[in-house]
C-alpha cells in the first residue's frame, strides 16, 4: 500500500502523540523499518523563537529549492546583456521593483552593491516616482494606524503593524515618516507637555460660555477638524472672532501639528492687528496647551482662556461652525485631489463670511455685522 506525503506525516504525528510503533504498525500493514524511516524524515522540530516547527525532510526540500534559485541567479547573471550592463542601467532596471523585493535580494540578483542602490534611491527620491509611492502609501497607512492606537504607538509598534498589513518598511524608514508628519507617541511625550503646560498658570476658563461680545477683537476662538481625502487625513485650524462670527484665519494641513496652530493665528494677527487685552480660547488639546504656541501668544499679549477638559459646549461656536462647514460643503462634495479640497474651503469661508446670513447676528452676514460696527465709529 503506498502512502503520499501527508499521509505519512499524518501518521508520525500519532506516533508523537503517544500511540505506539506497534500499534501504527499493525492498524495500518506498515513494516517498522519503513515507519522509523518516517519518523526520523518528519521528525518536528522547533525554530529557535518557537514561530514556526519544521521537519528533516522540509529541510532538504528547502535546500533542494534554494539550490535551483542560486542556479537560476547564476544563469542570469551569465547572460550578456545583464553581464556587460552598467551600474546605472543595473540600477534603472531594479529601481520599479523597489518595494516589491527586498533590498538584499534586488542587488545579489544583479550585483549590484546596497549601498550603491541606496543612495540611488535617495538621491532621486523627488523625481522617483515608485519611490514617491512607497512613501505615499506608507505615510496613509502610518496615520491610519497611528490614529487607530489613539496616537499611542511609536515607530517600532506600527511597523510591526504594518508588516501585518503586508506593507515593506523597517523601523528608521516609518521614524523618518513620522518625524516628517510631525507624529509622536503620547505615551513618550504626554509626560514632557504636561510639564510645560503646567509650569505656566492654570489653564482658566475666562469665556465661561459667555459667546456675545461687544466688539471686535475681544476673543478669538479656535479649533481644529479632521478631514479624510483618499486615505489621507488633513486638519483645518480656523480662528473666529466672537463677536462676528467670522471666520478671520484658516490654514490647512497633512499634519496636526503646532506649527499649524501657530502659523494660522499669526495670519490672524497680521491682518486685524488687534490691540491690547484681547483674549484667544480654544480647548486644551495639546498644540494649544505647546510651550512653542503658549511663548508665541506671551509675546504678541494675548491672554489664553481654555474649555475645562472633556466639556465641547464651552467651545459651543466653533463645533456649531465645523458642523455647518461640513454638512454645507465636505459631506456634499467629491473632490479629486488635496488641491481642490483647498480651493472649496476657501470658497466655502468666503461665502460664510460674505453672503451667508447668520441668525445669531440678526440674519446678517459676518463682514457686514462688523461693517456696521465700525460705521458707527
């Protein structure tokens, strides 16, 4: 009676899990010389770190099949037109299959030097577009995942993730990215911001909801939402004046970092130049609460008021306007890329502010409230 393969491994794991040589034997008319032939061919055994369990006879298929890869390697690379080509065409040729292949077997299987390939890569990196792609990718899948962990896993935890994901990149290259979207772990920094946070004044709540206003430039208010395009997240920062309602700075960007913050309420500066005691309240997120943005509202004058924490009523303007910017424009729109998403938010502020009649300013339209406002100056 012949048996195939996984019959016979079938039957050696009987035998490994208690039953006797004899009693396999005679159950199945099998002579012992034969079975403990078997035995010692699938005999289990297990890889260092307990991952995975392989047998004599996967070891020599194993080295049978690596020895037909290294011939048919030998064989290309005996071939003229690999054998004569320069480095720079050797590169040309590997460079689209970067991503697909490691790096290791891309230069073995045409000789090719990895440090060679290396700088290659990154000396074209503006211009190489698979490489540009493998970027892209990893950067959408990066946020997702770092979003995902509520922004607590570093680079070594979601490259572990990604490799799961099936995606290729090794931890420098996902630290190199997170460095670039401005993404850091709160489990290492949450520490450090509340030290800096806290080393100023308690974090006050001077609005106190009070949302009417007597003139312009009293408060500002501000916050961030996030925005999903094509698998990539974007964060608009908008600064709103109390007493208008409008809409007096905005900025987008791929990372919702402190520099957005700060960079979005020096336009906000620039343009209305407001005077002294002028109050800024936001919640207490942590580009809010930075040592780089709190230095930065010292310097210009302007008293911070915060929301107490885990309390979005105390912002209630800003959440009713990002609700009304998305149900009016993001959930109605389609846009094709990040440029168009750009241009549409700046339409949508512009008619905000222009020509949409707002009932809490007597179905006024925000520049013509401060309009008025000034006239009687």
């Amino acid at each position: 009676m012949r048996y195939d393969e996984k019959e016979k491994r079938t039957l050696v794991s009987l035998y490994y899990n208690g039953k006797s040589v004899t009693e396999i034997c005679q159950d199945h008319q099998i002579p012992r010389s034969t079975f403990y032939s078997w035995i010692q061919a699938y005999r289990p055994v297990e890889s260092k770190d307990s991952s995975r369990t392989i047998t004599p006879k996967d070891f020599d298929t194993l080295l049978r099949r690596c020895g037909k890869q290294e011939q048919i390697i030998a064989v290309l690379k005996s071939i003229p037109a690999i054998t004569n080509a320069t480095t720079q065409e050797k590169l040309a040729v590997l460079e689209p299959l970067y991503g697909q292949f490691s790096v290791h077997v891309l230069c073995k299987a045409l000789d090719v030097p990895r440090g060679t390939f290396y700088n290659h890569i990154k000396r074209n990196k503006r211009d190489n577009s698979s490489y540009a792609k493998h970027r892209e990718e990893l950067r959408t899948a990066i946020q997702e995942i770092f979003e995902e962990s509520r922004q607590t896993f570093g680079s070594e935890r979601i490259c572990a993730v990604l490799h799961e994901r099936g995606y290729r990149a090794g931890t420098t290259l996902v630290r190199e990215l997170m460095t670039e979207m401005g993404l850091s772990s709160v489990s290492t920094t949450s520490k450090r911001q509340w030290k800096k946070s806290n080393s100023y004044e308690r974090k006050a709540n001077i609005l106190q909801r009070q949302f009417h206003v007597d003139a312009p430039n009293c408060i500002w208010i501000s916050d961030v939402t996030c925005m999903k395009l094509k698998d990539r997240y974007y964060y608009l920062c908008a600064i709103v004046d109390l007493y208008s309602r409008k809409v007096i700075a905005h900025k987008v960007s791929t990372r919702n970092s402190t520099q957005l913050i700060t960079a979005t309420l020096r336009m906000a500066y620039d343009s209305r130049m407001p005077g002294e005691n002028l109050i800024f309240h936001s919640d207490q997120g942590s580009q809010y609460t930075s040592h780089a943005f709190r230095q930065l509202l010292k310097k210009l004058k302007i008293t911070q008021s915060f929301s107490n924490a885990g309390t979005p009523h105390d912002n209630a303007v800003m959440e009713s306007f990002f609700a009304m910017f998305k149900k009016e424009e993001f959930y109605r729109s389609t846009y094709r890329s990040e440029a168009e998403l750009r241009k549409k938010i700046d339409e949508y502020i512009a008619f905000y502010n222009q020509k949409r009649p707002h009932t809490t300013l007597n179905l006024q339209t925000p520049e013509q409230y401060e309009d008025a406002f000034f006239n009687e100056q």
